[in-house]
C-alpha cells in the first residue's frame, strides 16, 4: 500500500477508500466527526474536572453523542460524531469557541549520512555521542513501527531518560515488551478512524502500534534508527544503514490506517507526545489548505512549539505545480524533497539499436540474452485507458511472452507491473509523462522493468507504434554512486507560494528524499502490493514523506549538540546554513524543468547538517512572536485562541506586521510600486564577531538595501536588529516573480537568508 501513498495518485485511492468507507457510517449518514474547541478558563465551578464539563455540554445537545478524544495540551477541548444541526447547536453553548468538522489526512538510509556529511569519523567531533545525546526523543506520527528491525536495537544504549513520561501500549500483534531502550513508546489512536470508517478490519492490519504498511517503520528509522551494518534492499544500496541521529530515542504514535489518518486522531497523539515529552516531532503527512486555526496539525504543532518541541512536516508530493505546499504554519518546519548522488540505472533496449537509461529495482530472475516482440499497452487492451496498465485492462492474449510498454499515471507504478504480469507479460518499459518529465523513481517491481524519462518515453512509444515487428529487453544494472548533477529538486516535491500567508517563504529547505533505503515491515513486501511475496529488512522509497524525518533527525543532533536552543534557532542553523549552489557555484537543478531551482522550489536550499552545528548567527523565535503574527493576519481572538488555547487580545495601539516575523527567509508580496520593510533581530550564537551583509538580487525592478549594514557583536547571545528595504517598480506583469539573497559573513561564518519576490 505504501507505494500507492508515495506514486502521485494517492489522494485518488485513498478517495476511494473513503467514499467506501463513507457509505459504512453506522450512526446515520447525517453525522461526522466534529473537533470542539473550548475556553478552559471558562469552566463553571462545580465541576471538578474539565472532562466532565465537555461531557455535560455536548449532553446539552445530544443525548447520545460520546466523547471520542478529550484534550489537554494540543488543544483544551474533546471530539465526538455530531450532526450538523447539533453541531451548530453546540457552537452556542458557553465556553464554546469553535466546532470544527473534522479534516483528513494523507501519508505523503545508508547513503543520505553520508551525503550530508555524517560520516562516523567528523561526526563524533560535532555531536555529543554520550549523555545528552541519547537523551532526545524523536516523536513520529504515522503508520506505527515495526519492532523487530534491527533499526531499532537498543544494543548499547543506557537507561531510558528520567524526562521520558511515555508508554508502550499493547494491541493486537503487540505486546508493551516490544518496546526497548531505543524504542521507549509506541500508541496508537484509531477512535477518530473507527467513528468513520466502521472498525479496524484486523485481518488487513493491527489494531496496535504494529506497522503492517512499512511507511511508519520507514520514517522512523530514517530520523534515528540504530546503525545496521550489511543493510540492503535485495542487494541495492549495500552499505550501513542509520538514521541521522542513531543515539536519539524513538517514540511512535500510530494515527494513520488504510483509509487515512483523520485529524482527531492526530491531535490526540500531539497531545499525549507533549505529555510523554519527546524532543522532535515528526509528521510526514498532509491535507488540503486551511486557515491554521482550521488546522488540526498546524494547531497541534503550535501546542508543541510551545512546549520546546521541534516539529517538522512533509511539504507534499503534489509537485511540481505551484502553490501546492502543506504544512505552511510558520512554527512547523516545512520539508521539501531533493535526490542523493546515488542511482538505481535500468536500460531499455530496442530492436532498432538504440538504448535508454531509465532506473529499477527488480532482483530476480533476467530476461533471457535476446530481445523479444514488444508491445504498447495501448494496443493490448480495449479499455480507453489501457495504456495505464490499470488492474483487467491487459488482453493476456496479446501480452503473453512480451515486454509491454506502460504509460505512467492513475495507479501506482509497482501495480503496471503487477497486472503486465498476470496478463502474461515478462518485462515492462515505464514511460514517464509531463506530469513527471525526466525525474526517476526505483521501484522493486514485479518482474525486469525500467522506468524512463518523459523524452525517452516519447521516442520509445513511436518507435513500439511504428515498427512492424517492434522488439525490446531490459538489463538490469545495480547500484551506482557519485552521480552528478546532485542534489536535484525532486519533481514531485510541493512548491510555493505559500497560498495561506504569502508573506511566509515555504518550504523552508529541502533534504533527500529520493530513493531512500530505511528499515521496512515484515508484513507486507517492498512494493506493499498484496500479491508481492517478498519479505525484506530495508525498502527503497521516496517522498516528502522521506525527506521529513531527515530534518527531524538533524534537529535532534542540533537539539543534544545544544540543548538551549528553541525550535525556532534549530530551524534557523539549519535554513541558514543550507546551500543552493554545487561546488562549481552553479545553482541546484530542478528536474522538472532542468533549471536552476527557486526558493519557491528549494526555500533556504539543501540541508548541510554538519555546518548547521555552528550557524554563527540564528534568528529566534518565541510564542509572543507568533501570537503578533496570529495579529498581523487579523484573527479574531476566538480564532487566536484556537490557535494558541489562552485569552490574547490584539493590542490596539500597536501595528503588527507579518514582515516582523522574526523568519529567516523573506517574501514580498508586491501590490504597487514602493518601498517595503521588514524588521529582523539575529542573535550571536558564534560569539564575538563583525557580521558584514551583502545583498543579491536578480532584477533590476527590485532594489535590496539593508541598514546597517555591518553587525558587530561582543559578546555570546547578544542579539542585534536591522531593516531590510525592498523598493520595487510596477513594470514587471501580476504573476511573475523575482529572486536574490541576503547573507551575513564574519568571514567564518555565512548565514544565508533567500528572498522572493512576486508581483499580485
């Protein structure tokens, strides 16, 4: 199942899941799950506890309404099935300050340490390797763990930390001595689920902690999996494994299942993460756009921040068309996807000579040493659609013994391979369409199948439609490091701009998530495909999804390497520090175009973990920043306190600006020719030291000054301010947008800021 979340059709079969699932509601088709949020302060005296005080309000509307969820740190409130009638009902009774319906979500290494410069031997200077490192928690919200993995070994680790106040739930196919002294806590929450979609089916999955699908196992290990020697996904990406921090601790919270991961749920693990104390957070999933006090992750996380929890998202696979991103809060970190220097090379081979590298992870049995008759799908079905390779589309009598060629779209990549062959086919080529140009993602097919570019795919296709007796083959070539240009932008990662605050630069950087090889279940086999019977340790996937848990990783290095810094400084050494250009100084590529990538593709750029320790300067951020910016967008307080659970009131006097946000990155948005200003305080985090800036920018319609111009600081922690002046012309047509950069250098340190500009 989990190549289906990870293919661009995602949403499309979880839709459908959904609407089978929706037609199951056994308390009446009028009712849906609501999330109530309250005013804590507002409680009556007699009542001694706030649970009773829910309870009481919702029987005021309903006698036969149950609480799903109480909560009480990601939001003061409860959960429960209501009709809309009783749901407006309740949005009048005392200490009610909304009723929201209920959202839905969706899923969205032995290279990667390597890549970003984590190797063993310059890593011990960097990180502590004891004490306060194996102290963090990592917290990751998704389809569960799988214990067993070696990822997850506690060989060598001490006593689980005294702060740790979580637990080991047990359930089915799970048993609370699972967890160890790597995995200190594992729940699950399926009651927001089970009210909507009827009852976990335990003949498909556990109603546990218990990963059946391979995503959560995946993530897991990505971010702080334990070091595994000889790791390998059928003989691919050789090598160790690890997660970015293998020292930090893991703590799994179980909220998404077959049919999505359902916004009650989510908040529920949120809360009880931030009573277990973890460190980090994870979260490599996503919804549709909402305002953040719609929000049930962003509102979640805000709870977190607050508590000194570093919570990072997946920014969504739906690129690389604009204004797709998740995620967006300002106090979430948002995640987008870029490739790693290694490759998983699979060449086409025609009857007419000529050859194309596309890319696979089959291990089996090879094509025989010949070429053999060739077939487009197109031609070998009488479905309108049979080029897709969709399930019963294959007339068996024309794909029998042949290599078939499929057109990429609508159902996962693994599954055109798996109908060509019960159609009777024995190889297949995999063209990609402009919906994914040249970029290509390994799979561990079927059977010998490679996957090519969109121009190879045309060219291909001619070749298959023309030729009176067209044939082909497909060799298999292994694993290749070194691969150059990388990183790359991946296509499928979401972009900006940020559709709910322009003004917010995001995603806020990019880190690998292409072709990841990380601890997988024993449940299902690398293609999560029922009919795969392959078992393995490690899968190879990509996705957002992947790329998260690398920052939630880093950030736990950050966070043991300096446990005084808040999530906001974390998220600052790590943009700042991170690079847009190769080592030749030209920029990173955006293989969807195969030009330089923007912020609005990248934000600050390629994670570089290893200089991120000593960022020299950072830009923080506290709970009152983010409040004046809930101000800047003219929230009313019962939204603000949506957002944030406690009375605040605007203050009137004052103007608030979200170009104040003390961010680490800058977006303008520019509604007339003028001068725009934006306010940021960097704190010393290097030292003593005179911070010079100098300014880039692309065009000529846009002018950057910034004042002052030097930042001379004496002393650790000492903080200093200065004004940026975007003055900018009208001349340049209402969508169109513009680039450049704002870094400060001592001369040891740089500390990079991106900027984008658009024309409404």
């Amino acid at each position: 199942m989990s190549s289906s979340f990870l293919s661009f059709t995602a949403s499309f079969f979880l839709f459908i899941l959904y609407l089978l699932g929706s037609s199951q509601v056994s308390d009446g088709a009028q009712q849906a799950t609501y999330i109530v949020h309250m005013a804590k302060s507002q409680m009556p005296s007699s009542y001694d506890l706030h649970s009773l005080w829910y309870d009481s309000s919702l029987r005021s509307v309903s006698e036969s309404a149950q609480l799903l969820y109480t909560y009480n740190n990601a939001i003061h409130g409860f959960s429960t099935r209501l009709t809309p009638e009783e749901a407006d009902s309740l949005m009048t009774q005392p200490g009610v300050i909304s009723v929201l319906p209920e959202h839905r979500y969706e899923l969205h290494t032995t290279r990667s340490p390597l890549f970003l410069g984590l190797d063993e031997h310059n890593n011990a200077d960097l990180f502590p390797q004891t004490g306060a490192s194996s102290d963090v928690v990592v917290g990751v919200l998704d389809t569960g763990v799988w214990p067993e993995s070696k990822s997850f070994s506690d060989k060598g680790f001490g006593p689980v930390p005294s702060t740790w106040k979580g637990g080991c739930e047990a359930g089915t196919n799970f048993t609370a001595s699972l967890c160890n002294r790597k995995l200190i806590g594992a729940r699950f929450f399926a009651r927001g689920y089970e009210a909507t979609m009827g009852p976990v089916d335990e003949s498909k999955e556990s109603r546990s902690p218990r990963d059946d699908d391979g995503h959560g196992t995946h993530t897991s290990s990505t971010a702080a999996g334990s070091v595994v020697e000889g790791a390998s996904l059928l003989g691919f990406a050789s090598g160790t494994a690890r997660g970015m921090d293998p020292r930090a601790r893991v703590a799994v919270y179980k909220v998404c299942w077959l049919g999505g991961c359902f916004s009650s749920d989510i908040l529920a693990a949120i809360d009880k993460a931030i009573e277990d104390n973890v460190n980090v957070l994870s979260m490599s999933l996503g919804g549709g756009m909402s305002d953040y006090y719609r929000d049930g992750v962003a509102i979640g996380a805000f709870a977190a921040m607050e508590r000194g929890i570093f919570v990072s998202c997946s920014a969504g696979n739906a690129g690389p068309s604009p204004f797709s991103l998740s995620n967006v809060a300002p106090w979430i970190t948002t995640v987008g996807a870029g490739t790693l220097d290694r490759d998983f090379p699979a060449i086409a081979i025609l009857g007419n000579g000529k050859n194309f590298s596309g890319v696979s992870l089959f291990k089996g049995v090879a094509l025989p040493d010949k070429l053999l008759p060739f077939i487009y799908a197109g031609n070998a079905s009488n479905a309108t659609n049979g080029n897709l390779c969709m399930t019963g589309t294959l007339i068996p009598e024309k794909v029998k013994g042949k290599i078939v060629m499929c057109d990429r779209g609508v159902n996962a990549r693994v599954q055109k391979g798996d109908v060509v062959k019960a159609a009777g086919g024995v190889g297949m080529i995999l063209a990609n369409t402009a919906a994914n140009g040249e970029e290509l993602v390994a799979d561990a097919h079927m059977l010998p199948a490679t996957t090519v570019g969109e121009k190879a795919g045309d060219i291909i296709r001619r070749y298959v439609l023309t030729d009176p007796n067209p044939t082909a083959s497909v060799l298999i070539q292994g694993t290749v490091v070194n691969v150059q240009p990388s990183p790359v932008v991946a296509a499928f990662s979401s972009r900006g701009p940020n559709s709910i605050t322009p003004n917010i630069l995001k995603p806020d950087l990019i880190a690998p998530g292409v072709n990841i090889l990380a601890a997988w279940t024993g449940a299902a086999g690398p293609t999560g495909l029922p009919s795969d019977p392959r078992r393995v340790e490690f899968n190879i996937i990509s996705g957002t999804s992947m790329s998260c848990p690398h920052v939630s990783g880093l950030a736990a290095l950050l966070k043991s390497a300096h446990p005084e810094w808040s999530p906001a400084a974390i998220r600052s050494a790590l943009m700042t520090t991170a690079y847009r250009s190769y080592k030749d100084g030209k920029p990173i590529l955006d293989i969807a175009t195969g030009k330089p990538s923007t912020p609005f593709d990248h934000g600050a750029g390629y994670v570089s973990p290893t200089i991120a320790t000593n960022p020299g300067l950072v830009y923080d951020l506290t709970t009152v920043d983010y409040l004046g910016f809930l101000c800047a967008l003219n929230y009313t307080s019962s939204q603000i306190r949506s957002v944030s659970r406690r009375n605040f009131t605007c203050d009137p006097t004052k103007t608030y600006s979200i170009a104040d946000l003390n961010y680490p990155s800058f977006a303008v948005n520019v509604d007339g020719s003028g001068a725009y200003k934006y306010t940021r305080t960097v704190t010393s985090v290097g030292g003593a030291g005179s911070y010079k800036v100098e300014v880039t920018s692309e065009s000529t319609a846009v002018k950057i000054s910034v004042a002052p111009a030097v930042l001379n600081f004496k002393e650790v922690n000492e903080k200093k301010s200065y004004t940026v002046t975007f003055t900018v012309d009208s001349s340049k047509a209402s969508g169109s947008n513009s680039f450049g950069s704002i870094e400060w250098s001592d001369g040891k340190h740089v500390v990079a800021s991106p900027v984008a500009i658009t024309w409404t």
